[in-house]
C-alpha cells in the first residue's frame, strides 16, 4: 500500500509528490469535460458529443413543436370570407348588367382567370411576380434567394421573394406591418392554400382580391373602372397597366397619380423585355399609349329587373337573367330620347319578350332610373295601369273563336245603348257598316262592345286570367262592358305576354326572367289556333306610323281615358314589344295618343333590335280564307242579338246534343277511321252552318242533325248558326 493509499485511510492530509496535483479530482472533472485529449479519449469524447447533439435535437424538437403550435394557433383559411364577392347581374350570355358594391362599399368581382381575363395579361403577371408558379408549393426558395441577391448587390429591391400564393395569403389576412412574423404566416398560409385549393382556383382567388386603389379590388373591377372595359381583351398597354398597379394600389391609382402608373407600367415593360416574354418593340410602342387618366362609373344596365332579381334571388353572387345586353343597352337611350322629347314628366316602359319560350329579352322600366322628375325608379313595366283598346283584339279573338262572325264579315259601327252605357268612338264619329277586320284595325269602340256585348265580359275576364292577364277591376265590381275600352288594371308585362300568346297561336308561356336549371312552366290557353291566327292576321294590316313599314309588325295601340297612358304592342314570329307611355303620378297628358306617342317608339324599337321581322305563322288547318261574298250566309253580316226580328213565330236554333258541359267519350279501334259524333238541333230557320272551334264544316241537313269528326281529346266548342244570324253554343270534352 502506498503512502497514498495509506494517507487516504488514514485521513491525514496527502504529500505533495513532484509533477502530481494536490487535486486530482478537480483534474479528472476538467478532463471528462473537456474536449481535448485525456486519458480516455475515444470514450470520454464521445460522451461530450452525444450530450451537445441530444441538446440541440430537443431544442430543435422544442422549435419544431412551438412552431407547430404557433401555426395550428392560427385557426382555419378564412376562405369564406375571402370568397365574398360583389352581387352581380349578368345577361344570358353572361355580359355584365349591373353590379352591386360590398357592405363596405368595396368593388370586388367573381372571377374565372380562364373564361374571363387575356391571357396576355396573365402571361405578363406570372412572369413579372411569379415564374414558377406551377411548380412550387406555395413557397418559392429559388425566389427568396434571388431577391435577397438582388437586394445585396444592388442595393434596393428589385422583385420580391413572395409567390402569388403569399400574396394571396397576405391580402386574406392583410397585416399593416412587415415583420418576420409577419412573412412566417404567409409562408404557412399559403402553403395552406396550395394543399387546400388548386392552382387555377388560387389565381382566380387573388385575381378577385388584388387591391387597385380605393375601394376596386380586383382585375374586372379594375378594368371595368379604368380601362371601361371586362379584361377579356387588353392591350399589351393595358396588361401592364393592370400589373403594374397592385404594387403600391394608392399611390399609382389612375384617378390621382397617373404619372406614377404610366412609369411602373414602363417599368413592368421593362422587365418583361430582360425577361425576353416580349419584344423591345412591342414595349416601345406600349409605352407610347397614355394612361387613362379618370376613373368611369361600373355599367348599370337593366336597373328595374337587376333590383327584382336581388331581392328575390338568394344564396348567389351570379345572377344570370334571360335579358339580352346588346338589346338592352340600346332601347335604354331611345325611351330616355323619346321621353325627353315628349316633354317634361313623362317616362317610358318598354319590354321585350321572346314568344317561344316566354324569356324577357329586355326590360326598360322607366325613361332614366336615376331622374326623380320622372319617377325613374319607379317601373312602369310592372305598374298597374289603363290599357286602353289593347284588350279588343281578345274581344274579337273570342268572336272567332265562337264561330259568329270573321274577319271579312260585316259589322255595323252605328249609335247603340246598352242601359245608361253608349260606347263612342274616340274621334266621336261612326263609319257606318265595316268589314270586322277593318273595325279593329280601326279600333272602332262600338263594334268592339257589341261583340263583347254578345262574346261575355266575364269569360273575356276569365279566358285572360286563365292566359296569365291579371286584370284588376276596381273593389267591388263585377266585369263589365267598359273593361273593353280600359275600364280595368293590367300591366305592360302583362299585356306582352297576352299578346305574344297571339304570336304562339293560342298559348302563352309565363314570362321568365332569372335563368334556372329546369324550366317546368307550361304553356296557358288563350284562344283557339284558328281564332289567334286571325286575330294575328287582321293585326299585321294594321296602317303602321309614319315612314313605316306595312306589313311586317302586328300591332295594336291604345290610349287610356283622359290622356293618362299610352300604349303599343306589337309581335313578329320571333318576339313581342310592348311600350307604354305616360305620367308615372297617373296626371293626364293633353295630346298624349297611343298612336301618336308610344307607336313609333315600338317600331322604333323593333329596327333597333338588329333583326329583320320573321313571317308570323301559316294559317292552322282548316282555317277559312274567303272573301265576304263566299262566306256561309250566317258569317257574311253579324247582327247583335236584339235585332233578330221573327215574323214566323220561328225559335233560335238550339243544340239539344251534345248538352252543354257534357263528357262524350269516342271510341276509336286501331286502323279503323275515326269514329263520328251526331249534332241535333231544335229551332233555327235554315240554312244553318255548324262550327267546331270556330271552323266552319257544313249545314245541317234537313232532319236538324249532322254527323261530325270530333276533334282530339281535349275541350272543343261547337256553334250553330242560322239564316237570320241567331246561334248557339255548347262548350264539350272529348275523351
């Protein structure tokens, strides 16, 4: 044992040996703690540096987890709010009618890059902000890097390291301050966005949100405000424009610093050339236009129906109505000219409506929507109104259609009482005895009552109501006889769509305004084929206004007692126009006709559309053509029913079968013909002529019977008329 050891036990202090410490173990600390040689070098070393990697892996992993923590602390996108967007109203083709601000008054408008912007544009915008956008994941490392070159080298910011998708991320959660937490929290969002979103619909996202000064956000609010114009087609001028502007939106808006947008447009030229993406000619020249300078108002187009549709449409921010644009925006000028030149007070109503399938085309609900002193926000294409003499085409359809009279018979416009009630004619004369074609082209009033006198004002009522016409009389009364003249409330789009049922031959559709998927309106009964057909006929000889053409527009005009409204409807084979005119207030208007104010306007109106008149259609089967002389006797003359004179003790003709309102079931065997139906008559002085729907097939013979082909399944009427004019009439359904 050494003295050492023996010291050690001993507990006396130890000798000081030469070139030994006095403290070995403060030696052996330092030597397993230091990361020089020891006498243990391969172990004790490898213990110190397992200790410093474990140190900086759990602070890595602490890193890590904070960080993971921090980002998950930041909630989900705010992807819905991001996708707010402007109301818009677009037409059928998808043009931009209307559009309405956001809450906060912002513009910001859907966008869809592919379908709605050049795509120069876009090529000059990913080149100019982010090359490789398609191939990164929201975060560009070669992109950082170069910026951060640029910036060391020459001293001031060249392009940004920011990738649209950071953009992206910075405008849905705009901070006013640049920190590294701040650039952090882009890179995670939009590494966010890449994983949630794809790459067109990210484009399409800051497209909708890049600030272009003041309350315009976006690339269409941009354009449409600056340049007038969708984005759909730029110049290279104004793509650069439009690139250039959301680097600093305040301080290059056009409307204030145009000086400072023409040099950053000049600067993206610039770059683009370095880039090689366009030619240094192309640049020149682009540099050589000027910036626009003023900022023009967003389009509003079709006030009255875009206001309907966003109230009534709901859970949208594309409403898309049947209008047509191009329609629309040139019968807005002509009923604000027209107005004007009427005079002071007065306003126009027009609507346009296609007959096949009942889609409004256009709809001008006042002369100027923003003129108080015509009550422009008022639409007068919904107003409850007057209609004049535009109900006795209706009057005489029903005429035909029960078979007592046609267009080529004779009619009487004499003095005639009906009670206390004496219809006049407007100029206050009478034109003796007419042909009924003439008297409605004429717009006579007596004939008009007479036969409305003998066709029911109550089913004319009914029969329009059925055709989708809401009359409305005043509280309290009943149908009358002066409904035939305008004594009822019905709308100009009412009134269109009764008319374009004459143009359909007898059906009207349910007018359409907001395109849907499914349509499942069916069409309405309003007259017999044959009986629309005339009616049509007997409209398209109508003396059109001066300098007009004949021939090639139906029509019917009529004026409102005490000058309060005038009207005019007229249809071709493909649409109905129908204009109104007058006082909003109801306030009578000296001098104000329909044929003298609201016909030209229709014609007008008709030669603005861009389209030749098509034909109407052919006469139905079974139509009678014929002059008056080669009509059966009952039809050559009408007669009301309190001139029927009897010297014989004779009885009007009375249909004993069928009953009326009865069910005749027809029986019909496969390849057999088609199964008879008797008709018998009592009374009536002969020669009598029976009709079935308004058709004319034959007299009846001798024993007061005939047997008839009935019609398909359905409603079909069938009249006797006999030789003093006295008929009668039944209303059957064939099964």
């Amino acid at each position: 044992m050494s003295e050492v050891d023996v010291s050690c036990h001993s507990g006396a202090a130890p000798r000081a040996e030469p070139g030994i410490s006095r403290f070995p173990e403060a030696q052996l600390r330092s030597e397993v703690w230091s990361f020089g040689p020891s006498r243990n070098d391969g172990r004790e070393g490898g213990r110190g540096i397992t200790h410093v990697l474990s140190a900086l892996a759990l602070t890595l992993i602490l890193t890590i987890c904070a960080f993971v923590a921090w980002a998950i602390s930041l909630g989900p996108l705010p992807l819905d709010e991001a996708r707010q967007v402007s109301t818009t109203i677009v037409d059928r083709n998808g043009k931009l009618l209307r559009a309405y601000a956001m809450a906060d008054g912002r513009w910001r408008l859907p966008v869809e890059t592919k379908a709605n912007v050049d795509p120069t544009y876009v090529k000059l915008l990913l080149a100019y902000e982010d090359q490789r956008f398609y191939a990164h994941d929201g975060v560009d490392p070669l992109a950082l890097a170069r910026a951060a070159i640029q910036l060391g080298t020459r001293g001031h910011i060249v392009s940004g390291g920011s990738t649209i998708t950071m953009q992206l991320a910075r405008l849905m959660e705009p901070r006013r301050q640049r920190s590294l937490h701040a650039k952090l929290r882009q890179i995670v969002r939009a590494i966010e966005l890449e994983r949630s979103l794809s790459k067109d619909q990210i484009l399409d996202l800051y497209l909708a949100l890049a600030p272009y000064g003041g309350n315009l956000e976006g690339i269409r609010a941009a354009s449409i405000a600056y340049l007038g114009k969708e984005p759909k087609r730029l110049s290279l001028a104004e793509a650069a424009l439009l690139v250039a502007l959301p680097q600093s939106p305040e301080t290059r808006r056009l409307d204030r610093y145009p000086e400072a947008a023409r040099k950053a447009r000049d600067r993206v030229l610039d770059r683009m050339v370095e880039e090689h993406q366009i030619s240094a000619d192309d640049a020149k020249q682009a540099k050589a236009v000027p910036v626009p300078k003023l900022r023009k108002p967003m389009p509003i187009l079709a006030s009255h129906a875009s206001d309907t549709a966003l109230s009534t449409v709901k859970d949208t921010t594309v409403i898309k109505l049947t209008l047509d644009a191009n329609l629309q925006k040139v019968l807005e000028p002509l009923a604000r000219d027209r107005a004007i030149a009427l005079g002071a007070n007065i306003s126009v109503g027009i609507i346009v409506v296609d007959n096949e399938s009942g889609d409004v085309l256009a709809r001008v609900g006042s002369a100027d929507y923003f003129d108080e002193s015509r009550a422009g926000q008022v639409d007068m294409t919904r107003a409850l109104r007057s209609p004049g003499s535009t109900l006795k085409p209706f009057i005489y359809g029903l005429a035909f259609e029960d078979g007592f009279v046609h267009p080529d018979s004779l009619i009487d416009d004499r003095p005639v009482r009906f009670g206390s009630y004496a219809p006049e004619n407007f100029d206050m004369t009478f034109q003796g005895t007419v042909p009924v074609k003439k008297a409605l082209q004429m717009s006579l009033n007596v004939p008009a009552i007479v036969l409305l006198d003998r066709v029911g004002s109550s089913r004319l009522a009914s029969r329009l109501r059925q055709a989708g016409g809401n009359l409305v009389l005043p509280k309290d009364e009943a149908p009358g006889l002066a409904m035939g003249l305008g004594g009822v409330g019905v709308t100009l789009q009412d009134l269109a769509q009764l008319y374009s049922g004459i143009a359909r031959l007898g059906t009207t559709r349910p007018l359409h305004e907001v395109m849907t998927d499914t349509d499942a309106r069916e069409p309405l009964r309003l007259l017999d084929q044959v009986a629309a057909w005339q009616v049509g006929n007997v409209l398209l000889g109508t003396p059109p206004p001066e300098n007009a053409a004949h021939n090639r527009i139906a029509f019917k005009t009529g004026t409102s007692y005490g000058y309060r409204d005038a009207w005019s409807v007229g249809f071709d084979g493909r649409m109905t126009i129908a204009v109104w005119v007058g006082r909003p207030d109801g306030a009578p208007v000296p001098g104000l006709i329909g044929r003298v104010a609201a016909a030209p306007i229709l014609f007008d109106a008709f030669a603005r559309s861009g389209k030749l008149p098509v034909p109407l259609p052919k006469p139905p089967k079974g139509t009678l053509v014929a002059s008056n002389a080669k009509l059966p006797l009952p039809l050559r003359r009408f007669r009301p029913v309190g001139e029927l004179v009897r010297t014989g003790g004779e009885q009007a003709p009375h249909i004993q079968f069928p009953l009326n309102g009865s069910r005749i079931d027809v029986e019909r065997s496969a390849g057999s013909e088609a199964a008879t139906m008797p008709v018998k008559v009592a009374g009536g002085v002969p020669p009598m002529t029976i009709l079935v729907n308004g058709t004319a097939l034959g007299e009846i013979d001798g024993r007061r019977q005939r047997l008839i082909d009935p019609p398909g399944p359905g409603f079909a009427r069938l009249t006797v008329i006999d030789a003093t004019g006295a008929a009668d009439t039944v209303v059957i359904r064939i099964q």
